[in-house]
C-alpha cells in the first residue's frame, strides 16, 4: 500500500475516534478519559513492536532522534487532553473540524522549519481548508 492509502485510512480512524470518544467521555473527567485511552495506545503500539521484533532496533535510535520523538509524544499528549476537553464541552461536528486545522497548520510549519516548497495549489488548499473548517464548525 502506498502513502495514500494509508492518510486515508489515518483519516478514517480518526474520524470515528472522533464519534466513539464523543460517546465514551460523557459522564467521565476527559483528563480521565485521555489517560485511558493513552494506556490503550500505548499496549496497542507496544504489542505492534514486540509482536513484528522491531524492539531490537530500540538501542539505535539517536539521541537527535529521540529528542524530537520526546517532543512529539509531549505535543501529541497536549493536543489528546484539549481535544478530549473541547469534545466534553461542544459538538463532534464542530469539535472536529477545528482540531482539523492542524492540516493547514502543518503545511504552514513544513514550510516555515522544515523548508518545503510551496506553489500556488498549496497556498490555495491552505486557504479552502481554513474557511472549509470554519463553515463546517460554525455555519448556521
């Protein structure tokens, strides 16, 4: 399968993340709620990676690589709890779009850190993806 396939399926996942959290968190702190399903996250992945022997490779990762790794375990946490909160607090549907800004707000960080070319098509989809969301999350 190829890189599509799998955003797809990402996508998919996500969306009924999305449906199922919002059923499961009423009645239960979403801090709570965040914890719980991190420990299923984690069992998850852990067994992926004992189950495919890719545990092997844990002493070759670099110290760089960790690092960001780190970093990117902390960023995902921070955005699991607000989500978890703003899912408590509003709508699915109107939750959902906005936390999908993040799709317009990685092409703007890849290209301001990681340097990655832009042209007009890319700039436009930023553009429609942003008033998309805020139709999507507030039009009456």
């Amino acid at each position: 399968m190829n890189w599509f396939i799998f955003a797809l399926l990402s996508a998919l996942f996500a969306a009924l993340t999305a449906i199922l959290a919002k059923i499961g968190i009423k009645n239960v702190d979403s801090n709570l709620a965040t914890a719980v399903r991190t420990l299923v996250i984690i069992i998850f992945a852990w067994g992926i990676v004992l189950f495919q022997g890719t545990i092997k490779q844990i002493g070759t990762i670099s110290q760089f690589s960790l690092l960001f790794l780190v970093l990117s375990g902390i960023t995902t946490g921070l955005s699991w709890l607000f989500y978890f909160r703003a899912l408590q607090l509003g709508n699915a549907s109107q939750v959902a779009p906005i936390d999908k800004l993040s799709l317009a707000l990685t092409v703007i960080l890849a290209i301001l850190f990681l340097r990655e070319k832009v042209n007009f098509s890319i700039i436009l989809g930023v553009i429609l993806m942003t008033i998309g969301t805020f139709l999507i999350a507030f039009g009456k």
